[in-house]
C-alpha cells in the first residue's frame, strides 16, 4: 500500500529498534522473545500515539485548525504527545481528562503525564468517571467555534481511521526489519486499549499477507467488547484505505481480557512482577497502565505454554514510562511505601 496517498507530518524517530530479549527469554525458558522499541518515538518520551499523531495533526494542518482537542484518563499518554506536538506546531491545546480510577493522591494528580501535559502548555480540565468524553469535546469544540477558533478534535488514544493509518505502516516497517534479519515472527504481542494500534496493526499485516498473527492484551475492557471495537476501526480503516472492508476476517481479532485486574489503570500483582522483570533483566521500563499489563499477559501466556519453545514472539513496547513517577508506591521499594 502507498500510504503516502494521505497527508503525513514526519515527526516520528523512525523506524524504531527492533531487539531481542535475551535474559527474560533465557529467564523464562520459552520462545525467543523480542521487543519493538515504540517507546522511542522520540515526542516528548515517546510512545505509540506518536506514529498516529503524524496523520493526524497533517489533517489538522489541512483543515488549518488552530486549536486542538483531545481526550483520556488522568495519566493519559496519548494526551502528553498530543500537547507536544501542538506546542511543536504553534497550535493551542486543550485536554480533557476523565477520573476513571479515582486516585487523587499528589503523585498521580500532579506527577507523570499530567506535569508534562502542563509542560507543553496544554488547558487541562478533569471530567467525571463515565462522562461521555466525546460529546464533552464536542461541545468545548463548538464554544471555540462560537468564539471564531477552529478546533480540530482529536478521539481518544488517536484512534480513528485516520490515527489507525500510523499502525498500518508499522507493520509494514515491523515485517521489513524481520525480513532484512530473516526473522520470522510467529506473533506479535501488544496492550490494547483505545483500538487503534491493534486496528491498524491488523490492516496492515493482512493488507500484506503477512502471516503474522497478532495478540492483543486489553488493558480496559472485556474480551468480546473490545475485539468488537477493534474489528469496527480495522473494517473502516480498510475502507479508508480502499481495501475491502472484509479484509480482515473477524477471527483474527484477538483481544485477551484476563489481564485487566480490578479495572483501567489499577494495579496487578503481574504487572508489578512484569515491570521488575524487564527494568532488571533487560534495562527497559514499562508502565503500569498499558505496557505493564500487556508483558504481565505475555509471560503468563510464555509460562502456561501458550507460545512455544522455538517460536519468535516479538513484543509491540507502546511507551508509557512517565506514568511510573504517578505510581511510586506499587513497586515495594525502598523509600516509598
């Protein structure tokens, strides 16, 4: 596919490193584990947001918005990229963050993503548990209006069809990078949350006939509520492209839910464990939102047998490590219990 059909910033730190995991795979004595490194993406700590925000923000450009808008929880990742991009392109921003977990201690409040949000000189302004953050956007977009700006309203996580263009070609450069090593990847494995990253991964692999299957671990909702959505965006995604919208067969969307815990952005004794593991045996940190809880998935699944001795399993890193300065004291270490 020639993606260069669709308008595109080139911001992105890319392509982004490709590298095995060589102790953990030793250490859990399964499949030859490695690791697509998109938390160097290089905007503002980098992270998965940023390969969408690329096609994004080239359609805010276009439509000469202004202003930008956009959603998520209190320690959202994709809102920090956002903020710096629009602080990169001269352009105002407003965030709005909804309290889904409920924390408001100094740390998660004011620590992490939110101080870095501030950094970049977005608005920010808290919503309810449960708001309906779409219809909130839209109507801070049309009070902007109403005062003669031109909002460009971004959904949450990046993830329309637009967003999801950036995972299509993250395939293609994930499929080209195994190619050029002869690296036959058997799975790839990743967090999913807002849809959009595994939509397009989707798009892209199948667009390709790849092989490639891929797995998500939801970090949110329920196993059949969000491999709905994931199929919905992949369906547009491949008709925004011009691809039939049954390029994807609905079996290959996989999104295993036993990970999630108590709920978005709580805490699990796997993520911890999975957090400790990789930050020890490889020096890569991960976070405790997404990251953490889709690696927690990866290694129960490498322990239980799901993924074979001799398979290459390569793991989709989304970013997210600034929201560990939100959590100090999960990790029992010293100093911060």
């Amino acid at each position: 596919m020639h993606l260069s059909r669709f308008p595109r910033l080139h911001f992105a730190h890319l392509p982004t490193p490709l590298e095995p995991l060589e102790r953990i795979s030793e250490h859990l004595g399964g499949p030859n584990l490695w690791i697509k490194r998109d938390d160097c993406t290089g905007l503002s700590s980098g992270g998965n947001k940023t390969r969408k925000l690329e096609f994004l923000m080239a359609e805010a450009v276009e439509r000469d918005a202004d202003t930008i808008i956009t959603e998520g929880a209190t320690q959202s990742n994709h809102a920090r990229q956002t903020c710096a991009i629009a602080a990169k392109l001269g352009l105002d921003c407003h965030i709005l963050l909804e309290d889904r977990t409920g924390f408001h201690d100094e740390a998660y409040a004011h620590n992490g993503n939110v101080l870095l949000d501030q950094l970049h000189g977005a608005s920010i302004s808290i919503r309810p548990v449960d708001s309906d953050m779409n219809a909130e956007m839209e109507q801070l977009g049309q009070q902007l209006r109403d005062d003669g700006r031109k909002p460009y309203i971004i959904p949450g996580g990046g993830s329309n069809e637009t967003g999801a263009l950036g995972y299509v070609n993250a395939a293609f450069e994930l499929t080209h990078q195994a190619n050029e090593r002869s690296l036959r990847i058997d799975h790839l494995v990743h967090a999913t949350g807002s849809a959009g990253t595994q939509a397009g991964l989707v798009v892209g692999m199948e667009a390709m006939n790849s092989g490639i299957p891929v797995y998500g671990v939801s970090v949110r909702r329920p196993k059949q509520k969000q491999e709905d959505n994931v199929y919905t965006l992949a369906q547009r995604t491949a008709g925004f492209m011009g691809l039939s919208p049954d390029l994807v067969a609905r079996e290959k969307i996989v999104a295993n839910s036993d990970y999630v815990g108590d709920g978005y952005g709580l805490p699990t004794n796997s993520m911890v464990e999975a957090v400790k593991m990789l930050a020890s045996f490889e020096g890569i940190l991960l976070d405790p939102v997404y990251t953490g809880k889709g690696f927690a998935g990866l290694i129960d699944l490498v322990r239980t047998g799901h993924f074979k001795q001799g398979e290459n399993v390569v793991f989709l890193h989304t970013g997210g490590s600034v929201s560990l300065f939100a959590y100090p004291k999960i990790f029992d270490l010293p100093g911060y219990n």
